[in-house]
C-alpha cells in the first residue's frame, strides 16, 4: 500500500487507514410485492473517516432479544408454551436466530442506505414466528451481528481488502406493527400450522363426510363436536 503523511517518529512513513464502517438501523416495512411474505430493514452504512469503498460483501445475522422487553399478561399467557412459566423467564428468554443472509453493499463514499430482506415465515412452530406472534404491540427488540469483506483501493488504486470485525453489532427495536401489517398483507385475517401429511388427510376424509366446504369449517367442527363430548 502507498504510505501517505509525514513520517512517523522513527523515520517510517504512515500508511493510510483503512476503512472502518459504521452501521445503524433507519427503520423497517413491509415489502408489498414479494414471492412470500417479507419486510425490509434499512441500514445505513457509513464510513466516518470519509474513505471511498469499493464494496462490502456482508453477512448479516438478525436475532431476536427477548429478555430486553417487558410483557404483559396477555403476552405472558401466549409465550408459556415458548419459554415456560413466567418466573423462570430470566433464565429461559435467550436468543431466538430470526434469520442470515448476505448483502452486497454498493460503492460509496460517506454513507449508502441498503435493505437487508427479512422473509416472515408464519409457521407457528418455528420460534422466532411464535414469539413475533404473541406481541400484539410495542417493539420487538433485535441485533444484527455482521462479519465480511471491505474491498477499498489504496493510494496507487490497487484493490485491498479488509475484515469485518467478528465483534461488530448493533441493537434495534423493530415495531411489532410492521410485522404484523406484513403478515395480513400476504395472509389477511389467517393463521398457517404446520399438520403432519396423515393429518392433512384425515382432515380431508372428515371434510367430505361431512360435506363441508374448506378444511376451516371442518377443524371448527371438530372442535366443536368435541366441546359437546
């Protein structure tokens, strides 16, 4: 690399720094045209020392903190199944991995913005859609964990490159709201369960015995007939 600057002390002279990139969240919403159900989290990356960057090829891993927020009653009753009773929550609320993925930040010099893509499975069975579930408001609380590559040029335009630091992270909240209007925009007013293959056709036989018109009126009438004993 070309070195740069006065000389140092010793006689050596100082090589320029390299790229140190700065992350921060702008804010979320749902992504309306989607092959399944999906938000978008806008990231700001910056370089302060106002370095040009080549690139970024980042990977980025979103967790959910459930220890960082309160919960009332009516949330408190919907996370039992996930977490246990409400008094061992101190030791059962860990991490719960939402998603990772990879994301090619574009050249810039000061800062870019770029949407790292969320996908919303709404399997009730998988932790992190449970737990999004039983929040009917408020903030989730999040954190994103990046590592990757900075590509740069030094002073002769050479391409160098330069880790991520493996320690790099930020914390953010992300409203339950937005996930909730990106779930009913792609599932208006339904919930998914996940039913083994013979259940499915079980399901199936029971709604032709009893000639009922979706699989819904016939779970309804099952839980009905087995009210009544």
């Amino acid at each position: 690399m070309t070195s740069i600057g006065p000389a140092a002390l010793g006689g050596e002279p100082v090589a320029p720094a390299a790229p140190e990139p700065r992350f921060a969240v702008l804010g979320a919403r749902p992504v309306r045209h989607a092959a399944a159900p999906m938000l978008a989290i806008d990231l700001e990356v910056s370089e302060p020392s106002g370095r040009h960057v080549y690139m970024i090829a980042l990977s980025v891993q979103v967790m959910i903190e459930p220890a960082r927020r309160r919960y009332d009653a009516s949330a408190h009753a919907r996370l039992v199944e996930l977490f246990g009773a409400p008094e061992r929550w101190a030791v059962t609320t860990r991490s719960l991995v939402w998603t990772a993925l990879d994301v090619l930040v574009p050249p810039f010099t000061g800062s870019c913005t770029v949407s790292i893509p969320v996908s919303c499975h709404y399997d009730l069975e998988l932790a992190a859609s449970k737990y999004l579930a039983a929040l009917e408001d408020g903030e989730a609380p999040m954190a994103m964990h990046f590592n990757g590559t900075i590509y740069y040029r030094d002073e002769r335009g050479g391409l160098q490159i330069v880790l991520v630091p493996w320690n790099t992270s930020i914390d953010f909240k992300l409203p339950v709201a937005v996930w909730r209007e990106t779930i009913e925009h792609y599932y208006p007013a339904t919930t998914w369960i996940t039913v083994g293959t013979g259940t499915y056709e079980a399901l199936q036989r029971a709604k032709l015995d009893r000639g009922l018109a979706t699989l819904d009126a016939t779970v309804q009438a099952l839980i009905e007939q087995a009210h009544r004993g």
